[in-house]
C-alpha cells in the first residue's frame, strides 16, 4: 500500500467515525485534542511520525479512542516557539480543545504549555520533557509520555560508564532540551570530560566542532542533535574521519531509522540507549510495529511508538470517563493510573506525572536481510524515573 | 597551533560560501538599489536542483550544470516578472514583494521535494581526508570549497576591473542614469547581473548539498549572515563583499570554537559553555556594528552611492 493511500484511509475512516456520531444512542459530542507539532524543517519527520502513529490509533477504532468518539486537529509549528503559542491559543478559544498534545521540541513545550494549563486544559507531551515542568513547577494537568529530557540521557551516560569509557567529548544545541541532555548525561558519566560544547540549534555545519574533538582526542563522543542536525553532524564525522578512531554513544534520538537511513552503512557500530526499539518482543510493540509498517510503508521511530502510546494513554483515560471531559478529576486521576498496554513494555508514571521505565542498550547492526537496523542488547537502568520528581509537590 | 590553523581554515570556508552569496546581492543592491530578500530562494534552487539532478543521473557534475542553470534561469525570472517592477519604487515595497517571493519559493519547493530534507554524498573524486596541516586530516571537499571560492573571487576581480561588461557594472553601481544616456541598454544590463547574482548563489547552494542537509528554508537562515557581510564591506562593493566575507566567516568560527574556552577561565564550565556559544552567535552582529561606526558606509563603500 502506497504511503499517500494509506494515508487517504486514514482520512477516510475518521471522517466515516465523524460522521456516524449523530446516530449513536447517546448523542456524544467528540472530545477535540488538538496537535501542535513541527512538520517542517529537517525536524518535521519527527512530528510526522508522532502524528501519524496518533491517527493510526484512531483508525483502529474508526475515529474513537477509547470508544469515545474524537476531533483530532493537527497543525505545524515549523519549530518556532511563538507559532506553536498562537497556535495552541486557538485551539482552546476557538475550538474548545480539552486536550493538548504533539509538542516535538522543548523550546516549543516552553512556550506553549502554560497557556494550556493556565486555561485548565490537559497538556499530554508525546516528546519533549523539559525539566521546566518536571520539578517546582509541575502541574496536575501535565503528563509527559515519553520521559524527562534529563533521563532520556542518564540512560545514554549509564551505558557509556557500562562501556568503560573515561574520556568524553559531549555536545548539544544551546536550548532547553540541550542543556537537559548534557546535564544528565554528566550525572550517570563518571568519566573525565573532555570537552562541552553547546551548538547552535539548527546549525548545520559542525566543522569547528569537529575540529575541537580531534584536539581533545577523547574515547568517545556523545551527542544529542536530534533530526536533521544529527544527519548533518554525522555525515561530516563520517568525513572527517572520526568513525574509525573515536566511537559514539548517544541516546535514542540521535540514531533513529530516519538517521540510519541517511547515513546507511557509516552508522554501523553506533551505540545508544532508548526506552523502545522496534524489535521489543511484546503484544502490543508486535502489532503497533506491523500495523504502521503496512500503513506507511516506513519502519516507526521512538517518535512514532511515543504518538502511540499518547494515543493509547489518552483512550484509556477517556473511556474511564466515557468521554465527559467536565469530570475532570476523574479524567486526571485515569491518566495518572495509565492503563494501557504501552508498546515499550512497562509503564508508570513518578510522582511529576513523567514516566518511571527501564533503559536499554541498542547498537546498530546489519540484519540477517541486509538492512541497517538497531538492536537490543541489554538493559542499562531499570525502573528509572528523573531527578526532578522529588521538588514537585502536587 | 594546528587546531586555530584548521578553525582559521574552517572559517575560510564558510567565508567563501557567504562570499558567493554576497557578491550577487551586493551587486544588485549597488547597481539597482533593490535589497532581495529572496537570494536566499536561490541558494535554495541551486541545492535543489543539485542534489535531485545527481541523485537521479548519479554524475555531480550533471547536476552541477543543471543547478548553475536553473539558479541563473530562475534569477532572471526573477527578475523579468517581479524585480524589474521595483525599480521605481521605495525600499519597503522592494522588502514586502521580495518577501513574498520567499514564501512563493519555499512553497514551490515543497511541493516539488516535499518537506523531508535530502541528503547528498560527496562526489568519489573528492572524498577522503588530506593531511595539509602536520597532524590534522582535512576533508578534500571543504578544502575544494575553498578553493572553488578562490577562483570565483579572483574571476569576479578580472571581469570587473578588466572586462567592458565589469566595466559598465561600475558605472552602473555610481552613475546609473549617465550610463543609460550614454545608450547601453539598461534594461538588459540589469537582467544579466542578476542573473548573474542567482548563478553564485546557486553555486553556494551546490556546493553545500553535499555537506548539509537541504531543505526548504536553508535559504533564510544563511541570507542573515549575507546581509550582514554586505553591510560590513559596504554595499555594491564586490570587494567590499569579499573582505566583510572573510571576516565574519572567520569570526564566527573562531570566536564559537575558542570563546567559551577563554570563559572557562572566568566562569564555572557549566555557564561558561552555554554564556560563550551565546556570545558567540552575537560576535558578528558586535564586529558589524563596530566597522560601521569606525565607516558608516562599510569597509570599501561604493564611490557615490547613496547607501
């Protein structure tokens, strides 16, 4: 099935499930969640799959989640802070949303989050954690699906220390989520540190950078570029000649299948930490990873599982209230349980409302049909929650 | 020692990339006084078509020609359709139809590409590392850039002050009505320096697509750093352009690669990192405003403009 025709179908069955609801016994109205996401620039894949993952939740039921009946609205903020706000602001006048979620970057989380709170609205976030929201400031109304932007890289510092490694080069962009992943992965790195360099977001040539490494000589060099920064920086690592002498480990974002693929056989050997892979062994994982596959044509990301699993989280919520958003505490206290099968295995959430999970280490690998793929070798942290949770007093 | 060496060289090679850059902006600023905005919608067309072209017949260089063209092709549109009706009009005019002209690009481009980025890989001939300081292995194709850079610099410098046309560009940039009296035709003129202006544009373009990723908008972010290499050198000055070029190209780089460094020496690690690549952004806008109070018309201001 082509990716367009599969997406028509989608389409199609939304509108089918919209269109039954006059008929239904009680007359429901949908619940509206509107998605604010980036689907432009060299991060917009990112949203891409949270969303399409999301609607491909929704195609299951034909147009429900949760047997409730909803109105997913979808719009890109091209990763600009100040497009995400005005967004967000008409989706809760305009469209009475109840739900928000689809914020990819922390900059963009910073920026819109507080609107939504302030309007007493659930903020539900399928990937950026920053960790604004996760200590004294967290809110009874914010729930984040994927992790804390800090732990995402505890995980890939853990695994690093795991290696043995003592010396090494880290570098992020210079924004919210940046400093987050540099900050936890010095926390779970016992090493020396070579080198800290903070990029610019969106930089796209890193030839200074990479000149600083080579002065440094670490063992290794970790780094959180993700989307299209990480394919740029890759590719002039691979250039420069960096992949025979220094090896990397990163954390999930910074090799997806979408980096993979660009960089085809240069990211053979790279290793990284992640809460999900496509080869986890469970029901759910099995059937979300063939399902997109067959409607997409394209092997899901973490960003991907991450929509899914929002998706799924908010179905559960909603058919403990069965679909009445104005018992509020009801729909609150059902999130906060999350009962649902999430595609990564086990699923909690600490007291901040951000996700209590075990880590896991993953290298890239030819498989036995010749594509590049990552592959689970083992668990690096268990049961692990985030930093931050012990300041919030909710 | 080697490691400024290789950030001076790595400088030098984003100075280059924003000379090809600034050389057609300056050029159509100085000689028709229309500040383009959508300069960077050509950058953008050069990377395009660059990296489809070869992506599809496999040759670099077909793809290069194709991208040289369509860059060239698509400035004298340009030109043809909307430029030329800005001639008369006031620079806000020029600001708002030029602006328009990049969302037109971009969402031409989208639906031509669509919004995933492209990725390119280095032609085979300049692939590989070549040791040209002791000790640091630098990629051949950013050494090519350079290089590529050099001669442009240097052809642009014979066609000026040689040629008859660089000769009439001059006249143009200083005396553009005495020039039309004397019977060239203007008209013409104009269109061929623009498209001029879009070919090194497009060849910016080209020569970055195997380097980053291109994707709709790459024009913008890189027209800032242009605008603010035409100020420094002052505008309509083609040499000008390649001075203040130099300069923020190496500016930049050093300044990202060793001022957070030198903060650490003042500051803890951890603010000196993220205080220093924050300065580190402003560096060229601070060297901007420095060469302009030191010459309010930039560093080789074109004699007689109004600018």
């Amino acid at each position: 099935m082509s990716f367009s025709s599969a997406r028509g179908l989608l389409a199609a069955g939304l509108l089918l499930g919209a269109s039954l609801l006059p008929a239904a016994a009680v007359a429901q109205q949908p619940v509206t969640i509107g998605m604010v996401t980036t689907l432009s620039t060299s991060g917009g894949y990112l949203g891409q799959d949270v969303r399409d993952a999301f609607l491909m939740a929704i195609a299951e039921e034909d147009g429900k989640l949760g047997g409730v009946p909803v109105r997913l609205l979808v719009e890109d903020d091209g990763l600009k802070p100040a497009d995400g706000r005005q967004i967000v602001e008409r989706f809760l006048k305009r469209d009475n949303a109840d739900i928000v979620t689809g914020v990819i970057f922390s900059n963009v989380a910073v920026a819109v989050a507080p609107s939504v709170l302030a309007a007493g609205k659930f903020y539900i976030s399928p990937n950026a954690g920053p960790s604004d929201f996760a200590g004294e400031k967290c809110d009874p109304n914010y729930f984040v699906v994927s992790w804390q932007n800090d732990s995402l890289h505890e995980a890939a510092g853990a695994y690093a220390q795991e290696l043995g490694y003592g010396n090494a080069f880290i570098l992020a962009p210079n924004y919210p989520a940046g400093r987050d992943a540099l900050t936890g992965f010095k926390r779970f790195f016992k090493g020396n540190i070579a080198g800290e360099i903070y990029t610019k977001l969106g930089q796209k040539d890193y030839a200074a950078e990479l000149a600083q490494i080579r002065a440094a000589n670490p063992d290794m060099v970790f780094h959180f570029l993700p989307g299209g920064m990480g394919i740029d920086f890759m590719k002039q690592y691979v250039a420069g000649g960096f992949r025979e002498t220094t090896p990397l480990v990163v954390s999930a974002p910074s090799m997806d299948t979408r980096i993979m693929g660009a960089l085809g056989d240069a990211a053979l050997g790279v290793r990284s930490a992640s809460h999900w892979n496509s080869d986890f062994d469970n029901p759910a994982n099995r059937a979300f990873v063939e399902g997109f596959e067959a409607a997409y044509g394209r092997t899901p990301t973490a960003y991907a599982a991450q929509g899914y699993d929002t998706a799924k989280l908010i179905a559960s919520a909603l058919r403990a209230v069965d679909g009445d958003m104005s018992r509020q505490a009801d729909f609150r206290a059902a999130l906060k349980r999350a009962e649902f099968d999430a595609v990564r295995g086990g699923f909690a959430f600490g007291a901040n409302n951000h996700p209590v999970q075990d880590w896991y280490s993953l290298v890239v690998e030819k498989n036995a049909a010749g594509e590049t793929v990552n592959r689970t070798t083992g668990k690096v942290l268990e049961k692990h929650g985030d930093a931050y949770a012990a300041q919030c007093r909710m | 020692m080697t490691l400024f060496l290789e950030q001076v060289l790595n400088g030098l090679q984003l100075g280059v990339t924003l000379f090809l850059l600034a050389a057609g902006l300056t050029l159509v600023f100085g000689i028709m006084g229309v500040i383009n905005l959508a300069h960077g919608a050509l950058y953008m067309t050069g990377a395009f078509v660059m990296s489809s072209v070869t992506m599809s017949t496999g040759s670099f260089l077909a793809g290069m020609l194709a991208a040289l063209a369509a860059a060239a092709a698509a400035g004298a549109l340009m030109e043809l359709v909307v430029i030329r009706r800005l001639y008369r009009r006031d620079h806000l005019d020029q600001v708002l139809a030029t602006f328009g002209l990049i969302l037109f690009f971009n969402e031409l481009a989208s639906i031509l590409w669509g919004r995933s980025p492209l990725y390119l890989n280095t032609p085979p001939l300049l692939q590989g590392l070549v040791e040209i300081i002791p000790g640091v292995a630098y990629p051949v194709y950013r050494l090519a850039i350079v290089a590529v850079g050099a001669a442009v610099a240097l052809l642009l410098y014979v066609l000026i002050t040689r040629s008859r046309l660089g000769m009439l560009i001059r006249a143009g940039a200083t005396h553009r009505e005495m020039v039309g009296a004397l019977g060239v035709d203007i008209r013409l003129l104009y269109t061929l320096v623009f498209a001029f202006g879009a070919l090194l544009a497009g060849l910016a373009g080209v020569m970055a697509g195997p380097l980053t990723s291109v994707e709709v908008g790459m024009g913008e972010s890189i027209l800032i750093l242009t605008f603010v290499v035409v100020v420094i050198g002052g505008v309509g000055s083609v040499r000008g352009a390649f001075a203040g070029a130099l300069i923020v190209g190496v500016t930049d780089t050093l300044v990202r690669a060793f001022l957070p460094g030198l903060l650490r020496l003042a500051l803890p690690p951890a603010s000196a990192a993220g205080v220093g690549s924050g300065l580190a952004s402003m560096s060229v806008y601070i060297v901007m405003a420095a060469v302009l109070l030191w010459r309010p018309g930039g560093l080789f201001p074109a004699k007689g403009s109004r600018a």
